[in-house]
DNA sequence: CGGCGCCGAAATATTTCGGCGCCGGTGCGATATT
C-alpha cells in the first residue's frame, strides 16, 4: 500500500513528515507505538490515517477539555465528521445522544476521569475499537502518580477493551519517563520513536539574582526591550498578579494574567485574547501552555524557576513554534525552589497519616478505607495518591485488613512515597544544578535526555555568546480590536444560557 | 523558605517601620447552590 498516495488522497500533501510514516507504518503493521515528536509535526495526523485505513474506531484519551474540544473541531474541518468529545461540557441530553449511537463514531475523546463513569464505561465496551491513543502521554507520568491518578488506570481499561493497538504521544520524555508511559499502558512490545527535543531558533539565557527587587525589575526591562508577543511563567497565582500590576504601572500594554484560580470564563477568554493577538504578554503558572497553538510567540521568560527540566522545556517549547528566531530567559533565584520543594511535602502523605489511618483508633474503625481516607485529613492530593494505592490493593471498600496484608500495604505505600520524593527532588536539583552551571545551557539540556550535544551554533545560548539584543524590537501592537472577544464571549454564553 | 499583608507603634498627625502569621501548582467530573 503507497502510504503517500492516501496521505494525498486524504489531505492533499505529497510527502510525510517527520516520524510520521514510520510510526504509522508500525500501527498499521500491528505494533504499539510510543512517539516523541516536536510539537508542530502532526502528530493528530498519524491517528487520524492510522484509524481511517484500519477501517477502525479510535479511543483518544485528553488531558485537557478545551484541547478536546479544539481537536474536535480540527477533525471535522479536516473531513472526519464522525468525531465527538465525551466531557463534562456536554448536557444530560446530549451526553445521552451520543451514548445511545456510540456506534456512529469513529473518533471519541475522553479524560482518564470519564471513563470512571460505569455506565459510560459500559457503552464504550459495547461497541469495537482498533486504536487507543493517548495524548500528551507524559501527563501519565507527570500527574498520574498524585495529581490524576486516573492516568495510571488505563492500562485496565485498555486491556477490558480487548488490547486494540496503543499509540501514545508527547513532545517531551526523558528515558525514565518513556519506560514510566510504557509501563502504566502496560505496552509490552512497542516500537519506539523518539525524536530530538531540541529547538536550534530557541537561544536560550539564564540570569542569576540574590535580590528578589532588583529581579522584578530585570523583568520589567526585559518586558520593554525584547520583541513580543511573550509568556512570563512564574510559581505562583500571586506572583502572577502582582507582576502584572507593576508591568501596567510602567505603562506596559496588552499584559494579563492566567492562572488555574480564574473561572472558566476569563481563562477562555484570555487565551483566546493571546492568540488572536489583542493580547501582548500573558503572566501565568504552568496552567497555561498546554494545547495552545500560536505560532509566532518571540519569548518566554521564567521569572521563577520551574520544578523540572522537562516542564522547563515545555514551556520555552512555546516560542517559535514559525521557527523564526526566538528566545527563553531563566531569572534564577536560589529561593524560586523553596516552593516545589513545599509542594512535595503537600502532595504526598506522611508517615503518620500513614501509620493513623491503619490504625485501630476508635473514630476510624467501623468506616470503610474510602471513608477512613476522609476523617484522617490529607491533603487533596494525597487523598488521592492512597484512594489509588488503596484501589489497586483492592482495600478502598474493606474496613480492615489482616495483619500481614496490612503491614505488606503500609511498607509498600510509604516505599512508594519515598521513591516518588525522591524522584521529585533529585529533579528539582538537577534544574537548579543546570541553571547554575558554568557552560553551554543547550548542552546541558540536551544531556539531561541524553542527547548528544549539537554543531556549534551563533544563536545557541548566553554561554556561548549569543547577544541579547538580536531578540529586541518594537512590538506589533494591535489594540484597535481590543474587546472584540469579550462581546464574542459574552454572545457565546447568551446562546448557552437560552438554547 | 520568603514574600505578602496585616497590625500596632513610632515619629508626627499621615507615612514608615518592624514583627508576626499565613500561604503557596497543575484538572477532571459530579454535586450543590445562586
């Protein structure tokens, strides 16, 4: 079969890209594949074909609601009408719609969480699949182990579905993180297909501060002088505010905030004021990102320094998706990681939470695990890091164990938490060993997924002489639409509210 | 841990300073309440 002449067929392009007829090659041979391709390479393509010519239907599990909801769109544009999202976006009514003629579509998006539903899970089992696809696949190993952990149950889903060939997807995956996928998709014979994570148009800076003020004014000249439009990542929603209040004080345009704090609303409506270019600079946590899809983003500062090299790269992954010059500035400050390294603490049980909830204590002893999990007082988090460990140990609904099984469950979770810790601060010291090294900083990021290092290049990094000023200029400001997307939104929600 | 906001005291009648306590990321779906 002349792959070309389908892709031809199908799209009207006459060769593949990169990666992408090798693993479709692989699929339609009838082995998994995992995928490590650059953001931008078409990686929706390859499911798109893969499905199409096994004349199948495909399971694509999302992360996100609104990359769900963009991706349907993309589809149906793209001639695959059969195509729908089964999110919380839907109605009653709707939802039962598409329920009851499940057997209509070809493609169907669902979060890990959805799939928890019994009754949607049994629809979904009643009808056949050839493709499981999973999307943005490092999330399983980023939030599966605390924040989601529905992201480390579909294996089992997968399996009661019969095995159908799996296919997951990301930008970015260092080893350790490739075998994580592998192993939570339980993948057992899958070809893997990885490709660089650099990104030669990204010249990438690292400035150091021991003065918080004196850093917020770095930023603030930064802002000024480089070329937009830029994102600015900082640890917190607060900073986030704050920074663009004082940005707004030197009379700095077209800046506003995104965090995970605002509604619904306001968050569509920033990100959609960004990338219709009404908007100039947004400050925001590492809610924002995922999913966006502008292409001529000229910067990305980090006015604190994430928790990981990974998320690092995915976030300055965000400039120069047109390929032209772009730049990544790191403004480090040695106390930036005083917040991850809170967060671990806050995100995984301890040890007496631990030893309490195994406890005979009066209060706890007539509740179920599910129940004791509530009276103990855990983190979100952690409630849901023990709810999964409790699962998988098939304890949640008993009330109590033997003394052997309970002593085997209790090692095995706080052995777990150990490794997890551990896992996340030897990240967190490698960022900050990187940030603070005395070479070049591609290099150094390169080795990290153990890449070998590139050709000597002009526009590499500040180590290696890059300047500064190749990445100043006048910003294109566009203000004259500015609100046109309120009115849009605000026309949007009347329709909802009175269909 | 460090940045913030709040409080009260000080130097002078509104700002300024120091101490103290608190808080801090990422999203899904379901459910309750306006």
């Amino acid at each position: 079969m002349q792959l070309e002449a389908e892709l031809k067929e199908l799209y009207g392009f006459s060769t593949f890209r990169s990666g992408q007829k090798e693993i479709l090659t692989d699929l339609l041979s009838g082995k998994d594949v995992l995928g490590m391709l650059p953001t931008g390479t078409g990686k929706t393509l390859i499911y798109q074909m893969a499905a199409h010519l096994l004349r199948g239907r495909a399971l694509i599990i999302s992360p996100l609601v609104s990359l769900m909801e963009d991706q349907v769109d993309q589809f149906k544009q793209a001639g695959f009408k059969k195509t729908i999202a089964l999110n919380s976006f839907l109605d009653q009514g709707e939802k039962q719609m598409i329920l009851k003629r499940i057997q209509d579509y070809q493609f169907v998006f669902v979060s890990p969480e959805i799939i928890q539903n019994s009754y949607i899970r049994s629809i979904l089992l009643s009808v056949s699949w050839s493709l499981f696809v999973v999307d943005e696949a490092h999330c399983i190993s980023q939030w599966g182990h605390e924040f989601r952990p529905f992201y480390l149950e579909l294996a089992e889903l997968k399996k009661t579905m019969g095995d159908p060939l799996c296919l997951a997807l990301t930008a970015t995956a260092t080893k350790k993180v490739q075998y994580d996928i592998l192993h939570h998709l339980d993948m057992k014979e899958a070809e893997v297909h990885i490709h660089s994570v650099n990104r030669p148009n990204i010249s990438i800076f690292v400035e150091c501060f021991d003065d918080h003020d004196q850093k917020v004014e770095r930023a603030i000249k930064l802002v000024q002088q480089l070329k937009g439009p830029g994102i600015i990542y900082t640890n917190t929603r607060n900073a986030a505010e704050l920074l663009v209040k004082r940005l707004q004080d030197h009379e700095i345009e077209g800046v506003a905030f995104y965090h995970g704090g605002m509604n619904a609303e306001e968050r569509l409506l920033v990100q959609k004021q960004f990338i219709e270019s009404q908007l100039n600079i947004i400050v925001c946590t590492n809610a924002f990102g995922m999913g966006i899809n502008k292409s001529d983003i000229r910067f990305v500062i980090h006015f604190h320094t994430p928790s990981t090299i990974e998320g690092y790269i995915q976030e300055i992954g965000r400039a120069g998706r047109d390929l032209k010059p772009s730049v990544a500035v790191l403004l480090y400050h040695p106390a930036d990681l005083e917040i991850p390294y809170h967060f671990i603490d806050q995100e995984l049980p301890d040890s007496v939470q631990i030893d309490y909830l195994f406890s005979d204590h009066e209060q706890l002893k007539e509740n179920t695990y599910r129940d004791k999990l509530q009276l103990v007082g855990f983190s979100e988090t952690s409630q849901r890091f023990m709810e999964h460990h409790l699962k998988k140990a098939g304890a949640l609904h008993k009330k109590n164990l033997d003394t052997f099984e309970k002593n085997v469950l209790i090692s095995k979770i706080k052995f777990t938490i150990e490794n997890r810790k551990a896992d996340k601060i030897e990240a967190i010291k490698a960022i900050e060993k990187w940030a603070r090294s005395n070479e070049c900083k591609r290099g150094g990021l390169l080795r990290y997924f153990e890449e070998p290092g590139t050709e000597p290049n002009t526009m590499c990094c500040g180590y290696c002489g890059t300047d500064l000023s190749h990445f100043f200029g006048k910003q294109a400001s566009n203000n004259t639409s500015y609100g046109l997307w309120e009115d849009e939104l605000k026309r949007l929600l009347r329709q909802e509210v009175y269909n």
